[in-house]
C-alpha cells in the first residue's frame, strides 16, 4: 500500500509517520527545498510545540474557525498526548508562565530532529522540490502530478499548510472539494497617522484592546512599535477579527484600557485618591497603574498637563482627559503588518466537505486532510501546532 503525504510540515511530518505501518510505504512530497520550516522559525527559534494542558472544551475556544470539528478531533489526539509523544523520544518540554510550551533545549531543532529520526525510523521517504501540479483520482487510489514525473498512491494525505492565495491549492481542482475564501489572521495594526508610534518598544502586560463598533475585544500584553501596536492581544484579536477586519479593508479604530484590572470608574477614584494623599507631588513624574514613565507621560501631554502641574492643583478636566486616555484610547488603524513566522491563514478546504472523527474526505474515499490547509485557525500560544499534530495523527491513523 502507497500512501502520499503532501507538506512537509508539522501536519504533513506527522500523519506520516503515523501512517506508517507494516506493509504501507508513505513518501512526503514537499514543494520547497526546506522541510519542517514553520516548526524551525515558530516561537523565535524556540518552537511553541502547544499550549499548557487545559481541557478540551476550553482548548477549542483559542480556535476562531474550527471549534465544533475540532472539539471532536481533539478527542483522538489531545495536548497531554503530545506531551507524551515527544517526552518519550527524548524532548523534555516546559510551560511557560503564559501558557506556551517550549522544549527545554529553547531550541526547535530539538523538535525537528526529533520528527526526522521518528520519520527515518518509520521508513518514511522525503521528496523535496517537488510540488504537485495535479492530484488526480483514479478508480482506485490517485494520480500526484509532479515537475519530475507521475507518482501513484493508494490514499493521499493534503497537508500542504496554509497559502495566502488561492492558486496555491491549484493542483486540488480536479477533486470535487471548493476553498473558502483565503484571508489572513494573527496580524499586527498599522497606525500610520498616530504618535504614539515614537513610543516603540513599550509594552503593557494587561491591555485590553477593542475594534470600536464591534464585540470584538481581547485582553493580554500590548506592544507599541514602529508602525502602530502589536503584541499577544492584537494578535488574538486579529485572528477572532479576521474577517470583519478583511471585510473593511482593515480600516477601523482601536480602542485600548492600558491596564484590564481598571474600569472608568477605578482610574477615577484612584487618580483622585492619590492626588489628595500627594497634593505637591508632580503629576507627570509619578507614573500610575504599573504603566512605563513614557507611556504615562505621553497620557500627560494628550491630557494637558504640563512638567510643572502639581497633583494638588490638577483640575477636574484634566483627570478627566487623563481617564479617558487610560480608559478609552483610540487609535486609528489603517492596514496590517503579516510576519512570515506567524502567518497563519483563515480559509481553506470547508470542514463540512470532511469527517471529523478520521479527517477522510466526504466526496473521494482515501484522501484525507490535515492542518492548515483545513478551514482552521488558532490564536497565538501554541494552538495551531497543537492542531496540526491532532489533525495529522488523525489523518495517519486512519488510513490503516
């Protein structure tokens, strides 16, 4: 038995060496000269193999687009299992205080020698640059198309990760399954008419950012860089905003509570609180709510109070501009940064064109999906690797 694994991703590596069994030869295709390479760049190098155990009901709300199929996916395959997988070949892996889970070594290689000596063993065949211009079915098994010649298999595996156009699914148009729309998620917002953009390099670790007009909201660290705001909370809120946000043109406005544990109210009793405990105390050099002095010195100038304003003499206008720039600061957004490393695409094959409990295509019998290339998407922190190794050990093992 032939089985063809097209990526050679997290997914693609992974269904793969599950696949793999007495009597079934399995052969990666991947299009590219470079093999695991998200898994090499994820985390800054360190690779964010998945987020701390939580249960199942709870993991599914990180995924924006996925959530029903996976509940049931995750059932075959679940964080606790990779843990296992990897720490008993060898991979001790540790949780971060935020979540993530890193190997000990802070190192991805560790993950990817790992999957290539799992790979070897299992007896897996590696074909790279070799990308596949048609994936035909036949009578029984299928036809892969390739710059170097035909190839025959008797089930396929689609793992071919993400793409940020459609043309990149081309060798799937003589299958009967369609595409949904193919739209970008866990992105940064551009701010190219704000000044807060001199501040880059300041972080808060508690913002909560909103898209004004819109229930969409998320709370975590928040970053300012050189072209508008980034961090875990806009990179969150991107992946749950995706598509209202591709909708308009990513143009909207931002509006951002530099400390969460605060509401309205909150700011305004603790501002007048302490400045009747410290009346001759200068307002813009005692920085309040765990904020940076130049964040907080930034709120000063927009709310008019000079160097010199003691918090005894501050009017009530100015605590209350003040307020308002802690509680409701607004910023206009108008594009979007996408890094290479994150990219991580919302769209792809419609989850009901395949069967959750084996990832078997509805409409072609021994073909199977697995990753990104299905319509699912997580935030940031480990998610959508932890669906890539969910949906290829699936993929694999059913097969068998």
């Amino acid at each position: 038995m032939k089985v063809a694994v097209i990526g050679g991703g997290a997914a693609g590596y992974f269904a793969a060496i599950h696949a793999s069994g007495p009597g079934i030869e399995v052969t990666i295709f991947e299009k590219t000269p470079k093999l695991l390479s998200k898994v090499k760049v994820s985390g800054g190098g360190r690779c964010n193999v998945t987020h701390r155990p939580m249960e199942i009901s709870k993991l599914v709300k990180n995924y924006p687009r996925g959530e029903k199929f996976l509940k049931r996916v995750f059932r075959h395959f679940t964080i606790e299992d990779i843990f296992a997988w990897f720490q008993s070949r060898g991979v001790e892996l540790k949780i971060e205080p935020d979540g993530r889970v890193f190997p000990v070594s802070d190192s991805s290689q560790s993950i990817i020698d790992c999957l290539q000596k799992e790979a070897e063993k299992c007896g897996v065949k590696i074909r790279i640059s070799t990308g596949i211009k048609e994936l035909n079915p036949l009578d029984k098994g299928f036809e892969l198309i390739t710059e170097k010649g035909a190839f025959r298999a008797d089930s396929v595996i689609v793992a071919s990760g993400g793409q940020p156009k459609q043309d990149g699914y081309h060798f799937l148009k003589s299958l009967n399954h369609t595409i949904n729309p193919l739209i970008p998620s866990l992105f940064t917002f551009n701010t190219p008419g704000e000044p807060i953009r001199e501040l880059m390099g300041i972080a808060v670790p508690n913002g909560l950012v909103k898209i004004e007009g819109t229930k969409l909201n998320y709370a975590g660290p928040v970053l300012i860089t050189h072209w508008g705001i980034s961090g875990p909370a806009v990179l969150k809120l991107s992946a749950f905003g995706a598509e209202w946000l591709f909708d308009h043109q990513y143009k909207a406005r931002a509006i951002i509570n530099w400390n969460s544990n605060f509401g309205e109210n909150d700011y305004l009793e603790h501002l007048l609180s302490y400045g009747t405990a410290h009346p001759n105390r200068k307002v813009r050099t005692h920085p309040l709510f765990e904020l940076p002095s130049r964040l907080w010195e930034h709120f000063c100038e927009k709310a008019e109070i000079s160097d010199t304003v003691l918090w005894g003499n501050l009017p009530k206008k100015n605590v209350n501009r003040l307020v308002q720039n802690l509680f409701c600061y607004i910023l206009e957004i108008n594009g979007k940064t996408t890094f290479k490393e994150e990219f991580v695409t919302a769209g792809g094959i419609p989850l009901e064109q395949v069967n959750p409990e084996t990832l078997q295509s509805k409409y072609h019998p021994n073909l199977y999906f697995a990753g990104e290339v299905l319509d699912i998407d997580g935030i940031t922190g480990g998610f959508n690797f932890q669906a890539a190794w969910s949906t290829g050990f699936l993929s694999g093992k059913s097969i068998k």
